[in-house]
C-alpha cells in the first residue's frame, strides 16, 4: 500500500473571520484500540457548502457526526472542535445547545411519526417556545425555505410519515433549521432519494447556502461537484486534499485523489 | 424432480403440523363455549355464588378478577415501564446488563404456585396482610412483573434508531427524546404486552389460592368506602377470583351444579379475556393514531 501514501497533499486554510467552524487534530477511536479518523483538522467556510467524499469506511460520516457530538457514546472523540472561538468538544460543554446551534440531517429520512406540524415544533416546544402564533409562524417559515411549503400546507396536520421519501427528508430539514442554527451537517442525505428527489433537495441545499454553513457527506461525485464550493477528499481516516471543488474535480493534486475521482476505486 | 417432491412432502407436513395446533385450539375453545355458553345467564353473572344449593352465579368472583387485574396492572406497570426504559434506553450492554436479563427470563418461567407460596411467605404471614386482595395483587405483581417488562423492553427496541437520533440532533435531551418520540411511537407494542401480561393474569389460580384467598366475604356494592370491610373496594378482604372458583367447585365445592358452574365460569373466563384483548387493540390503534396523527381526515 506503498503507493496510497497518507500525507495530505492539499489542505486549504481559511482566516478566522471567513470560518463557521473549524477542527484541530481530531481523532476518533472506537472502543479504544480501533482508531477511524487520523488528526483531521479543517475549516468550515461561512455561508458554503462544503462535500465530504471518499471511498466507504474513509472515516467522513465518523467525522461529521463528531462535529455535533453526535459520537458522545459510541466513540473516543480527541482533538478540537472551535466554534465561536469556543473549543466544543469539552465534556463541560450543554450538548444539547450545541446541537441547536449545529443541526443535522441524516441518510435516511427520519420523521418521527407525528404530524408534520408537530415534527417541527415539537423540538421548539420542548425548547420553551409557546405561542402559538409564533410556533405557526416558524412552522410556515421553515418549510419555506425548505421548499416544501407549497406541497404541505393544507395538510400540516397529517402524519408526516405520508409524506414522499424526498418530502420527508426536505421535512427533516425544515425541521433542523426551525431550530435556528447556523451550521446544518447533512449525511449523505440524498443517498436514499430518486433522482428527481435528489434534483429538488439539491435546489434546496442552494437556496440555503446564503444563511447557512453547511457540510455534507456524500457518495455521489456529481453532487458534490453540482453544489458544493469546497471539497474534502477522506482516505482512510485521513483528508488527503482539501481545495475549492472545481480543483479537486478538474486538477487533483494527489495521485490517490486522482484515482478517487476517476472512479478507479470506492 | 426430488426437489419438487421434497418440496411437496415437506409442504403436506407444515399444513398436517398447522392443522394439529388448529384443532387442539378450537377443540379446547369450542369445548369451553358450547358446554359453558347454555348456563351463562343474566342470573349466573348477577347473583352470588351458593355454597350448597344449585343455583350459584359468581358476580363476586367477577368483579374480584377485574379488580385484581387492575390492582395487579397498576403497581406493575410503572415499574415495569421503568426497568424496560432502563434496559433498552440506558443499560450498557455488558455482564450486569446480561445477568439482570438472564433473571428476568428465568423469573418469567417461574411456576405461579411457587409465586404463590412466595407470596403466602411474605405477604400473608410475614407482611400480615393476610389473606387479602393487597396480597393476591402482590403477588401477581412478582408472577407478572418479568414478562410485562419483557414484552415492554421489546417494543421499545423495535423503535428504529433513527428515531432517536433525529431527537437528539435537535438537542433534546435523551429523557425527553424517550418520552415524547420512542414511547410514543412504542405504544402499540407496549399496549399489546400489556395485554398479553393481563390475559395471563386473569386467569391465574395457583398463585392466588395462597394469597387472595379462596373465600369470598359478603360484599356490598354500595358502599364505597374502601376502608370498611363489608366495602367491594377494601383491598383487605379475602377475594376469590373466576379462576380460583373453578378450581374450588371442582375439588372442594359440594354445590350439586359443579360441572355447571365451572363450564360457565370458564366460559365466562374466556370471554372476557377475549373482549380486553380486542378492547385493548382497539385503544391502542386509537392512541397511536393520535399521537402520530395518522387519522386525521
């Protein structure tokens, strides 16, 4: 394995300002010996979509779901997390204000089975949030911008679970951003949708990019290449490039990035 | 072709072997309610039960199975709840976890007759509670306890992880996620354990021949202070249930109409299991389409 050697060959840096979050030398290990991810440290730009690609098991969804703690339980997270200038990965740190702050979107939509009114606000609700007026307002506001309003609105007091796959998973996002947060990590979230599905979550994802940082996990090189502005390439447990997307598509810098991208392996 | 005739064969036992269990269920069922069906009446279920003459009905053994159920139901069902949603939502999976498991199963086969010396031991000598309804439902609290909790467990873990993670990405707690997403959501389930625990319990008799008692005392029906002895609700009389009486007439009772009796006790028995078991069904499609609002127009 001479030839997929580990150093990275790329890593694109940011200033502070430009940066919604960043992460230095972070390690995951699984059960204390298994170790998945290698001193990972990148930075999110404000206001992008940054893809994380890579072959499966390259360590980028054990990534993501580290940003938002999400690994508490499962995994040994080491390293740093800065958010805010604050480094989040502390254990003295309210998870669960994290998590409003950093919402996340998964592989398979998830809707509980309620309604998709309560989807929405029964998070907001459990937050303190009452009024009624309000709780409608954000319910109407959220699924705007998740470009589903249109297609739900007489019937928000159905069971979320009639809804379409793609529906769903738009629903899963208005209910991530209900919450208000400023970065939304998406895993791999148009992997279980139909291409027409795919194309209206993606307008989606565009629609976002001007008041969210996102990061998205993907499988799908074309998506990646379609939407996002940054690029991270995995390899097993380490980022080998990190550039603007157009770069890592068009010109890689790596050998092993290049084969990736070719499609010689993954 | 020996595949498709191995195939035949072994096609002809399954339908040979269903039917088997077919039959000896609608054999035993079909038994109860044709003999036991004639000899329910109005009558049967209004009056009391006779010690000598024919003519007895069981209304106190009655009302004694269902307030025991109940009784049994509610001091059951918390802790139950509570060491389910600790053994599927909290416990970490390692040898602790495993033994309080291993127990619980074995508690599960536990004979009832040795839950009912169990509890004589304790409730009814050591506790002095005698031979009372508060022990009965003791006791059947321990003879139910293992599996209602089982059953519970179960149809927590069928709530698909994504559930809870989708709670806990919006940051709610892991407390809240449990009771406002995975109890929900578990609720079918959880309702069709309770009601398979409760079948259970109301037709036990050995674990309550030592405990509740198998004499009824005089009951009055108006008087509603439980804490009067002649009171239906005074959880401190001695109580005999549908299944205890059956047992009874047949070994010690002296009624001439014993065979009677029991037929249309047991009937009644089966009915009755029968009507909770479709009751329950019913409330809990009803809850969970509330809850998921899956009715609404």
């Amino acid at each position: 394995m001479d030839d997929l050697k580990k150093e990275p060959t790329y890593i694109k840096t940011f200033s502070s300002d430009e940066l919604a979050l960043s992460t230095k030398n972070l390690s995951v290990l699984y059960g204390g010996t298994i170790q998945k991810l290698f001193n990972v440290s990148l930075g999110f730009k404000k206001n992008a979509i940054t893809a994380l690609i890579g072959a499966s098991g390259s360590g980028k969804s054990t990534f993501l779901r580290s940003l938002n703690r999400m690994n508490d339980k499962v995994a040994t997270v080491k390293g740093n997390i800065i958010f805010h200038g604050l480094d989040v990965n502390k254990p003295n740190i309210n998870v669960y204000e994290l998590r409003k702050n950093i919402g996340m979107v998964f592989q398979k939509p998830n809707p509980f089975p309620k309604s998709i009114r309560a989807n929405i606000t029964y998070a907001l609700k459990a937050d303190g949030q009452k009024d009624k007026q309000k709780l409608d307002q954000i319910v109407e506001e959220s699924l705007r911008a998740a470009a589903l309003w249109d297609e739900v609105k007489d019937k928000l007091d159905k069971s979320a679970l009639a809804l379409s796959g793609g529906q769903q998973q738009r629903l899963c996002i208005a209910r991530a951003i209900a919450l208000k947060p400023e970065i939304l990590l998406l895993d791999e979230p148009a992997s279980a949708l139909d291409p027409v599905s795919t194309a209206k979550l993606e307008d989606t994802l565009k629609q976002l990019r001007s008041r969210y940082t996102m990061v998205m996990v993907t499988h799908n090189m074309q998506q990646a290449s379609r939407i996002s502005e940054y690029t991270a390439f995995f390899h097993l447990g380490h980022v080998l490039e990190y550039d603007v997307t157009s770069n890592v598509f068009t010109n890689p810098k790596g050998r092993i990035t290049e084969k990736y991208i070719q499609g010689s392996f993954g | 072709m020996h595949a498709k005739r191995n195939d035949k064969i072994a096609t002809v036992f399954i339908y040979i072997f269903v039917a088997i269990v077919i039959c000896i269920l609608a054999g035993i069922l079909g038994e109860i309610l044709i003999t036991g069906l004639p000899h329910l009446s109005w009558h049967f279920l209004s009056s009391s039960a006779s010690s000598f003459q024919a003519g007895g009905g069981v209304r106190d053994q009655l009302f004694n199975s269902v307030y025991l159920l109940i009784l049994t139901i509610a001091i059951s069902l918390p802790i139950a709840l509570g060491a389910a949603i600790y053994l599927s939502e909290y416990a970490k999976d390692n040898w602790i976890t495993n033994t309080i498991r291993t127990s619980i199963e074995i508690l599960s086969s536990l004979p009832s007759i040795v839950v009912g010396l169990f509890g004589y031991l304790l409730f009814v000598i050591q506790f002095n509670l005698g031979f009372s309804i508060i022990s009965g439902a003791l006791a059947l609290t321990f003879f139910n306890l293992p599996i209602l909790t089982s059953n519970i467990e179960q149809a927590l873990e069928g709530v698909p992880q994504s559930q809870r993670e989708a709670g806990q990405a919006l940051g709610l707690s892991n407390w809240k996620t449990i009771r406002g997403i995975v109890l929900p959501a578990a609720l079918p389930g959880i309702l069709t354990g309770i009601v398979l625990s409760a079948g259970r319990v109301f037709g036990e008799a050995a674990a309550l021949i030592y405990t509740a008692g198998q004499s009824g005392s005089t009951i009055d029906y108006s008087n509603w202070n439980a804490f009067s002895p002649t009171s239906f609700l005074n959880v401190m009389r001695p109580a005999e249930t549908l299944a205890v009486h059956i047992w009874k007439v047949n070994t010690e009772g002296i009624i001439p109409d014993a065979t009677i009796v029991s037929a249309a006790t047991s009937a009644l028995l089966v009915i009755v299991v029968i009507i909770f078991n479709f009751g329950a069904r019913a409330l809990g499609n009803m809850l969970y389409r509330k809850l998921t609002a899956s009715n609404t127009k």
